[in-house]
C-alpha cells in the first residue's frame, strides 16, 4: 500500500513539473560560434530527455559488448561447477550402496570439471578406498592434508589408512599432529588416549583427559569416571615399585570413582596396612552395594591382620547380609561364606549356603563342592564327579569386554582401546542356546552324587564267628612284558607251590540258587577274577618296556629350546678345536 501510494505522489510530482514547463513563457536560445538555435524550454527539456536515454542505450551496449567474454566465461566455469557438483553428488550416493565402478566414473567426471573441490578429492580418496586401492587412497589424502581447507580431513584420512595397515606408530604420529593443529578433535583425543593407555603412559593419558574436559569433549561424570580409572590403573602399576605414589594415585580415584571395584580393594588394602581397619571396610561396603565381586569379599575377610579364619567368616557373613536376596549380586555373598567356611572348616555352613545352587550349578559352584568333599570327607570319587560337572557348568561372570573375557580387570579394552570397557558380567558364551551340552551326564555321575557321604567309623572287634574263607583255585599270573626274566619265572614257580600245597579237602559246591531268588545286577565294576586271562606268552630273550597306556611317562626327547637348537649343544658351544669339531659333526 506504501508503495501505491508513493508511486502516485511521484507521478503527481512528474505531472505538475510537466505542467509548470509547458506553461513557462518564452524561448531558449544556443548559441556557439556562428551556430545559433533557439527553441522553447518544454522542447528543449523533451530533446534533453531523448538525448539522455540515447547516451544511456549507447553506455550499456558498448558495456554488454565489452563484458561479452568474461560472462561467457563465468557461464562455462559454472556449468562445470554444476557437472561437477552433480557428479560429486551422485558419486557420494554410489559409495553410500557400495557400487565402486560407478563411484570411480563419478569421480573422474568430478575430478575434470571440479578438480579444486575439496569434495571431489574427498570422493576420490573415498573411491579409492572402495575399490581397495590404498595407495591411491592414501596419495589423495596426503594432497588434502597439504591444504588449509582440508588438513584435519586429510589427516584422517591417513590415519585410517595407518590403522588399516596395522602401522601403529604412523597413526600416533597423525593423531597427535591433528590435536596440535585442532585440540577439540574428537577422534584424534580418543585415538591419543587409547594409544597412551595402551603404552601405558598414564600420565600422558591423563593430561590428555584433562584437555578432552577444557575442550568440552566429554560431561563431568564421564571425566570423574575416567580418571578413577586412569588413576586406579597407574597405582596398580606402581603397587610393588613406588608404594607412596601408588597410595596417592588410588586415594584420589576411590573419591572420584567409589564403586570402581580394583580402586576399592587396592584402597582398603593400602587403608589396612596403616591400621585403619574402619575405613577401610567402608570403602569396601559402598563398591560392594554397587557391586558385588569376590575381590571385594577376600578384601573384606582380610581387612584385619592377623584374624583366624572364624573371624573373617564372621566378617564376610556381615558383608553378604548386606545385598538383598532379591539382588543379582547376592549369589557373590552366598559363595563368599562358603569359601570362607571352608578355610574355617565350617563344612556344614558351607554345604547350607551352597544347597540352593545345586540344581543348576555354575562352575565355581562345583568347584567349592569338590572342595567340601575333597577336604571334609577325603571322597576322591565325588570331588572328580563334582569337577567333572563344572566342567560343562554354565560360566560365572567375568571381567568381560567386547567379547573378550578376562581373568582380572584392565583398564582399556584390547579389542576396540575403549577406556573403562571391562564389566564384571557373564560371558556370552554361557547364555541359553538351542544346542545340546558338549559333555553329556553319565548315570554313574547322578548316582554318585545323589548316595551319601562315607562315613568314617573305626571297625570295633566281634565276638561272631567267622567263616572260613574258601580258598579259590590260584591261577598263573600272566607274564608281564616289562618284567625281568627272573622275575617272572620266580613268579611261576610260586604259583605250583601254592597249587601244591593247597588242601585236599573237597570244597562245598555253592549251594544252586532257588527260583524265587532274583538274578543279582551287574555291578559297576568286575572283579579281576570274572575277567579272561590271557594265555601265557613265552618269555623273549630281549624283553621290551612297554608303556601303560594310562602312563603319561616321559617323552624320550627332552622339551625343545629353541635357543639350544639356534647355538646348539654345549659341547658345540666351547670353544677352540673343539666346538670347531663338534660343529662339523665329528
């Protein structure tokens, strides 16, 4: 509306200067030299007028016609930004399904009609790649690293390139050439401080921490964390060479990190050698509340010097009440106590704590009851049934990272170098699956598990008459190959003396069995007698030794030693004439 209006206003004013011209009285005269014109003032304005837009026609011709090249120019430089883009774009889309050959065609066409592009040099680094031509890769991204634009893409770039061809050095370099240039680099502080932690610079770890905090790349709970564990895995070094700095280090990560499990037991060791025996338990219980783990429990048991094995069953009793039942982590307390009784002897404590893990026990399960019966009872036959089902018993947890099962904690990951990776849990290898176990259950094994512990009791004399025993047919023991000759024939000489001297009194025949009687069952085991007797082989003059077959024995060639077999033997070792001998075999 403003606009209307202002165009009307104009167009008054046009009118009104129009109409004042037209009405201004007489003649405008030019004269120049001899050349004289004269004219009225609205014909001069009007032919001014012409005049005006004649010289303005005039200037822009001749400025279209001088601009002519350079527009053209303009105009072909920007189609080929524009076939570049396109190819770029739609080279960017085939490498995104995986087709290579297409991706290359786009990329050469963005090479020729865009060659200064930094994305055309990112597609064809990235086809490169594609088509698995790491040379090529890496060349193009070393050109990308020497521009200002695309430095921090180029370095990447190698540094993937280094990774991929497992040059470890080559990457630390790259890493920490592009924290210099750029410190908020998310992946070159990752890269560095994997890389430290697994040098096991964890000093230099450290400080890379610090500056990942200033530069805002990770929140405060996450830096708290990290570092406790930075912190926890410098003192766990450091235990046995600088105790004082060890000390300093775990004190610091227990307050930053109170439920990291290593921090808490290593603190509560460090709290108990100075006899600080109440602190010490406290640090133990808030990490066992989060998460209960049996280096807790062993560090708990032992937080006081010098106790008797009741005591710290007392003292683990008083730590395990401590998580619910209802608590994942309560089974931890359970076997506690039972590894506890069992150093106290308190085998019937053990068994109790034990018994509602039976049915389906895990490894460490079984084990303790092997123990119990191993040690309570002395019943080599159950503690072997015991071990030999924990060995196809599902798994306890572990320190677990990535896959990748540990038996102790560590502070970065092997597999992936993430920071802080390790979680006690079970592995995935202990999970239900479809398939049946590896090692089936024998009925030998259920059964003895399932009759009850021998009992021992002293054999006290009886007044009751005793059979006679029945004297049996002796037979010629058969002749053993790895026997001395003497031995054997003194043996087969004694066998017809005894076959002499048995009496001739005739020995009741048994008694024929009545047909009510049952047919008695096949026992487990036969006894030597059931068994066939090999005829008797006669005795060689050169008797071999032959090994049992359940005789692990000792191999006839010794363990190699690579060592020995690269210098070779001590008498080609010495020196002078003759190791020179001996090498040459004589």
């Amino acid at each position: 509306m403003l606009r209307i209006v202002l165009f009307l206003v104009l167009i008054a004013l046009a009118a009104a200067g129009a109409a004042w011209v037209a009405d201004q009285p007489g003649d405008l005269v030019l004269t120049a030299g001899g050349f004289r014109i004269s004219t009225t003032l609205p014909r001069f304005v009007f032919l001014l007028g012409l005049f005006a837009v004649a010289v303005v026609l005039a200037w822009s011709i001749l400025t279209m016609i001088w601009r002519t090249p350079g527009r053209l120019r303009r105009r072909r430089h920007e189609k080929r930004q524009a076939r570049g883009r396109h190819a770029i774009t739609h080279g960017l889309l085939a490498i995104g399904h995986g087709d290579s050959a297409l991706a290359r065609r786009h990329a050469d066409a963005a090479r020729r009609h865009a060659p200064n592009d930094p994305l055309a040099l990112l597609l064809h680094a990235q086809s490169a790649q594609l088509e698995g031509n790491r040379d090529e890769a890496q060349r193009v991204f070393r050109v990308m690293a020497e521009r200002e634009d695309t430095r921090l893409l180029g370095l990447r770039g190698l540094f993937i390139e280094a990774q991929r061809a497992d040059d470890a050095v080559g990457a630390v370099m790259i890493a920490e050439e592009a924290i210099r240039l750029s410190p908020s680099s998310t992946w070159a502080s990752h890269a560095v401080l994997g890389f430290r932690c697994a040098r096991g610079d964890w000093s230099g770890a450290l400080a890379i921490l610090d500056s990942n905090r200033s530069a805002g790349l990770i929140d405060k709970q996450a830096y708290r964390r990290q570092r406790g564990v930075l912190l926890t895995a410098r003192a766990l070094e450091l235990e046995t060479m600088d105790r004082d700095v060890a000390r300093e280090s775990v004190m610091e990560a227990i307050k930053l990190a109170p439920t990291l499990v290593p921090a808490a037991v290593l603190a509560a060791k460090f709290e108990s050698e100075a006899h600080q025996v109440r602190r010490a338990m406290k640090l133990v219980e808030a990490a066992w509340l989060a998460n209960p783990h049996p280096d807790l429990a062993d560090a708990y048991a032992h937080v006081k010097l010098g106790d008797t094995a009741w005591h710290r069953l007392q003292r683990v009793e008083t730590l395990a009440a401590k998580t619910p039942a209802d608590k994942p982590g309560h089974i931890e307390g359970q076997l506690a106590i039972a590894r506890a009784a069992i150093d106290a002897s308190e085998f019937a404590r053990a068994r109790e704590v034990l018994a509602p893990y039976l049915k389906d026990p895990t490894q460490r399960v079984a084990l303790l009851m092997a123990e119990i019966e191993r040690t309570e009872h002395g019943d080599g036959g159950r503690a072997r049934a015991w071990t030999l089902r924990a060995v196809r018993a599902r798994l306890d947890p572990a320190w677990t990272a990535d896959g990748y099962v540990s038996d102790r904690w560590r502070p970065v990951s092997p597999v992936t170098g993430r920071l802080d990776a390790f979680q006690w849990q079970t592995p995935v290898a202990s999970l239900p699956s479809d398939r049946g176990a590896t090692i089936e259950s024998s009925a030998f094994e259920e059964a003895m598990l399932a009759a009850p512990p021998p009992k021992r009791v002293a054999a006290a004399p009886s007044e009751a008459p005793v059979e006679p025993p029945v004297t049996a047919p002796v037979s010629t023991p058969a002749a053993q190959d790895n026997s001395p000759p003497q031995a054997q024939e003194v043996a087969t000489e004694s066998a017809k003396e005894e076959l002499v001297v048995a009496p001739s009194e005739p020995v009741n025949p048994a008694p024929a069995p009545a047909e009510s009687s049952q047919q008695a069952e096949t026992p487990v085991f036969r006894t030597r007698a059931d068994l066939g007797k090999p005829a008797s082989a006669p005795i060689q003059a050169v008797i071999p030794i032959v090994r049992a077959p359940d005789d692990p024995g000792i191999d006839d060639d010794g363990p190699s030693d690579e060592f020995t077999e690269q210098i070779g033997t001590p008498k080609a070792q010495a020196g002078g004439w003759r190791g020179f001998w001996s090498r040459w075999g004589a």
